[in-house]
C-alpha cells in the first residue's frame, strides 16, 4: 500500500491546546478585562503553531480566523471563544471554549482616601470605557438610580463616598467607599473565647496600628503596624481583665 503524502497519525505528538483564560491574575490582565480584551496564552513548546478562534460553538478549522502574532483577540461581554492549535506535521489540537462575562472595572477615586481638607475637589474614573459611573454620599450602595457622576465632586472630612461603575452587557463593578475623614470602619466583629476578633478594609500604601484603650483617653499600640494589602485586613483582642476600647488608626 503507497502511504506517500499521507497525515502522520496518532504516534506523533500532539501539540498543547490554547490556554484560555477566563479570569484575571495580574493587574495588565484587569486592564485588558475592563477593556473587553482577551489575552490568549499558548505553551512555549508549541510557539509555531496557527491559532483560531470562533465565536460559534463549533470545531475550530483552519478557514476560521487567525490569532494574530501579538496573541491579542477583542471580545464583547458574554462571547463565547473556541480555540484550537494547528501545525503541519501534527494532529490538531484538543479544543478549549470559554465564555467571557465581562465586568466593569472599579471606580478610582483622587483623591484616594482621607484625611483631607474640607473643599476638597475628588475625581472619579473607571478603566471600563463608555461606563456610568453612580455614587452616593450616605454610605449606601450605588444603583443606577443613584447620582450620576458628571463632574468633580466637593468633599470635605464628613463625606462617605460609594460609587460603582455600570455598563450594559458588563457586570456591575465592585464598590468603592471611603470615608474621608480618614476612618477606619470595623466589620465581622465577633467574640469567640474571650476575644474580641475583626476586620477592617485596607489599601496599599497605608499602614495600620491597632491600639486599645480602657479610659477613651489614653491609647497603646497593640503589636506592630500592619501594611495595607488592598483586600480585609484583621487583629485579635482580648477582653478579659476589664473594659477594653479597640480603635485603628491609619497612616
């Protein structure tokens, strides 16, 4: 029998499917996130290879779109991409599909926390183009019958702004809230065996020193300052030996 130009077959290697990436680990990947762009990755083993992807849930071929050399494909909330390696002494790849929910990236403020001076002018931005930004000034969360941010807004050391960006198609943002006086607001307060345990929000930049006091008057550190990390940060008291007051103080 001639096997002469006949596919190789199932002996030869095949190549690594297409890693699609359906979160966001690295702060370029939340931008290219918040901008509706996709980022798709493929094995160092496999560099020479044809990549296609295809919105339709259907087996990718190779008359089906090419991924450009910068690797970068433009999606739209809600799309689902499917995704196949090709090279011509190998078997095609296995197939990756992924459906990409897109979210609105969270507001920044500028100023970005207090304290401040009263009459300070706060700015307020989102990564996510064509996004409305709402926000609130009690402490509640934004809606989109909240007020809509249009310009800069007026602060001074009383104001808790919360604002969240909105976009039809995107998931809404998360909430960003600050108090401006420079406060620091306890959550998941809880007693468990004689302490006293909670959290508190924190950013990057920002250092944190628990003290306690038994007088409301005269305070002490309570361990080390703890760096802001952007995500809960927590301390441990304990309540026995009489009244404790617990308070945070931010640098």
């Amino acid at each position: 029998m001639d096997l002469a130009g006949s596919r190789p077959g199932p002996a030869a290697a095949d190549p690594f499917p297409p890693q699609v990436k359906p979160g966001c680990e690295r702060e370029d990947d939340q931008q290219h996130r918040d901008r509706g762009r996709f980022l798709p990755r493929q094995c160092a083993q496999c560099r020479p290879q044809r990549l296609f992807i295809e919105g339709a849930q259907h087996l990718p071929t190779e008359i089906d779109p090419l991924v450009g050399a910068n690797g970068l494909v433009t999606i739209s909330s809600g799309v689902t991409l499917t995704a196949r390696a090709f090279r011509a002494d190998l078997q095609p790849s296995t197939v990756t599909v992924a459906t990409f929910t897109l979210q609105a990236g969270k507001p920044v403020f500028s100023p970005h926390h207090g304290p401040i001076t009263n009459g300070t002018s706060l700015l307020i931005n989102t990564a996510t183009p064509g996004a409305s930004i709402y926000y609130t000034l009690d402490g509640t969360d934004p809606t989109p019958a909240s007020l809509l941010y249009t310009a800069p807004l007026t602060v001074d050391t009383a104001s808790v702004v919360s604002a969240r960006a909105f976009r039809t198609g995107f998931a809404d943002s998360e909430i960003n809230r600050v108090y401006f006086s420079g406060t620091v607001i306890l959550t998941n307060v809880r007693f468990a065996s004689g302490f006293l345990n909670f959290n508190w929000a924190s950013e990057t930049g920002r250092r944190y020193q628990v003290q306690i006091s038994s007088d409301l008057v005269n305070w002490s550190d309570l361990g080390e300052p703890q760096a802001g990390i952007d995500r809960l940060l927590g301390a441990s008291v304990q309540t026995s030996g009489g009244s404790r007051f617990v308070r945070v103080r931010i640098y």
